[in-house]
C-alpha cells in the first residue's frame, strides 16, 4: 500500500504538524535521537510529513490509534522515557487533572530524522 493509500485512509487531521512536539525537553530529546514518536489525542500529520525542529528534517514514518493500557515500557522508551510508568506521570504533571484510562485512545506519530 502506498502512503497516499495509508493517508486516505486515516481520518482528517485535528492539528498541523508544527504543534506535534512543542516542549524545549521533547525537542531536545528528538533532535538527540532520544525520542522517535509522539502520543497526541488528536491526529497531527499524514506519514510522509516533514518536521522540521532546530534546523534538522523529521519525517512521520507512521500514524496509527493505540489505547494507553496498550503501552509498554518499548512505547514509553519511544517517547524518551525509562518505562510506562515514567512517562504516564509526564503526560499527567503536563495535563493535571486529565484521567489516565486503559481504554482511552491516543494517535501515535512515530519518526526518524530525515536524510536528503
């Protein structure tokens, strides 16, 4: 399937691509190749796309839905942290107040730096 195939098949965009890692620490930790996806309740690029963070291209290798109870300790070292654990009390110190559910569906947008 080709990635115009895959991107038509997703639902439309809920925000653009330069509000998909905001946070000097996450752009540091993805500029250092530390972070290779980003968690979002919303769908914020089509795979193909192209970041660009501190003078340096990142393009969305893929774009998929996972539930948080389906994280692991791999999905949370994606992300830059040491396991499931830290980055559930990142996401709820960013976003206090918000319920961590095991059901609740997030949009995973994962990356690699971009090599022309």
């Amino acid at each position: 399937m080709t990635v115009e195939e895959r991107n038509s098949q997703l639902p439309p965009k809920t925000c653009s691509i330069e509000r998909l890692v905001t946070l000097p620490k996450d752009v540091e930790k993805v500029v250092a190749g530390k972070k290779t996806a980003t968690r979002r309740n919303g769908r914020y690029a089509d795979i193909g796309e192209m970041m660009e963070l501190n003078g340096q291209q990142f393009i969305v290798e893929d774009v998929y839905v996972q539930t948080l109870g389906e994280l692991t300790d791999q999905h949370a070292e994606q992300e830059g942290f040491e396991n499931v654990e830290a980055y559930k009390q990142s996401i709820l110190s960013i976003h206090p107040g918000m319920p961590w559910l095991p059901h609740m569906k997030v949009w995973v947008h994962e990356f690699r730096a971009f090599q022309a």
